[in-house]
C-alpha cells in the first residue's frame, strides 16, 4: 500500500511577530500570496513589487462587500506566505498575536506537504488566477511541521501555506 504522506526533513526557524497594522503587514513578505478572514468575509490577493491585489471573480463588482476593510479592528486570522516563508496572524481575544516562520535555516525538523481544498468565494476568486475551470478543483499546498512525544507519537506544531494550486483529485 502507497503511503498517503511522505516526511521530509527540511530547516526552518519561526520567530513571534509584533502586530503594527494590516498596511504593514501585507508588505512583509515580497512577491507573496494573501489569505485575510475578516468579520463579513475572507480574501485572496497577491503582493507583487509592494503592491496589493485582491482577487475577485466575475459576478464581483468590487465594492466593500468583495474587497477587505483596512481598518485592523476587522482582521481575525492573515496568512501572508510564499515557498519560503510565511507571516501569520491571528485574533486572540482582543488582541491580534502573530509568527513568521521562514525555510531553508534554522534547526532541522521533520514535515509533510498536504493539499488542502478550497471551496465557497475563496475558490471562485482563484478559478481565473490559476486559469482553471469552475469543474477543477483549487486549493493551498500546505507544509505541516512534525515533533515526537516521549513515546515516539508523532504530533503537529504548526502549519503553513506554501502556494496556491489547482487540484487534481
């Protein structure tokens, strides 16, 4: 029987990350990919050469019910990643807490890559993007990030997007 999942050993390094504003942080990361949850929706948007672009698909006008509010009090969870690194943020009570997690140095630390799907808005912005068709699947590869326990039982402690993609399921 084929393995679902192959581990790989890569380095890596996270660090925390001090929250100063949605402005500032979409701009951490260059040439990077963007997924924002906010209080009436969820976003997808690129950073290119220091500029921001949402995605939207063809039934959207662009107006504030399709494009994200900037005003930090509406931010719940940001993902702001490449296949490098990444910088996420998530709402904790009332305050917004943070890590950047960067590959490639750092200690050495067992993952695995899984594919996760998308569907809903998020996928229909990202049909036109990938120049897929409404029947393909996307989704975001993700990287999983592996510890062992005493015993040798494996756990999760932490994950991060690497890209966006069409599926082949």
């Amino acid at each position: 029987m084929k393995p679902i999942y192959k581990i790989e050993t890569i380095q890596s390094s996270c660090r925390p990350y001090t929250w100063i504003s949605l402005k500032n942080s979409l701009l951490i990361i260059a040439n990077s990919e963007i997924i924002l949850t906010q209080h009436h929706g969820v976003f997808t948007g690129t950073v290119k050469d220091g500029e921001v672009k949402w995605y939207t698909y063809a039934g959207e006008k662009g107006n504030n019910d399709t494009l994200p509010m900037h005003e930090d009090a509406h931010v719940m969870e940001l993902r702001i990643f490449n296949k490098e690194e990444e910088l996420y943020v998530w709402r904790e009570n009332e305050q917004l807490k943070g890590r950047f997690r960067s590959d490639g140095k750092g200690e050495v630390v067992d993952i695995v890559h899984v594919n996760m799907r998308l569907r809903s808005v998020v996928a229909k912005r990202l049909f036109e993007t990938l120049g897929t068709e409404r029947e393909d699947k996307v989704g975001v590869r993700t990287r999983q990030y592996l510890d062992y326990d005493d015993l040798g039982q494996v756990k999760y402690t932490d994950i991060r997007f690497l890209e966006f993609k069409a599926l082949k399921l």
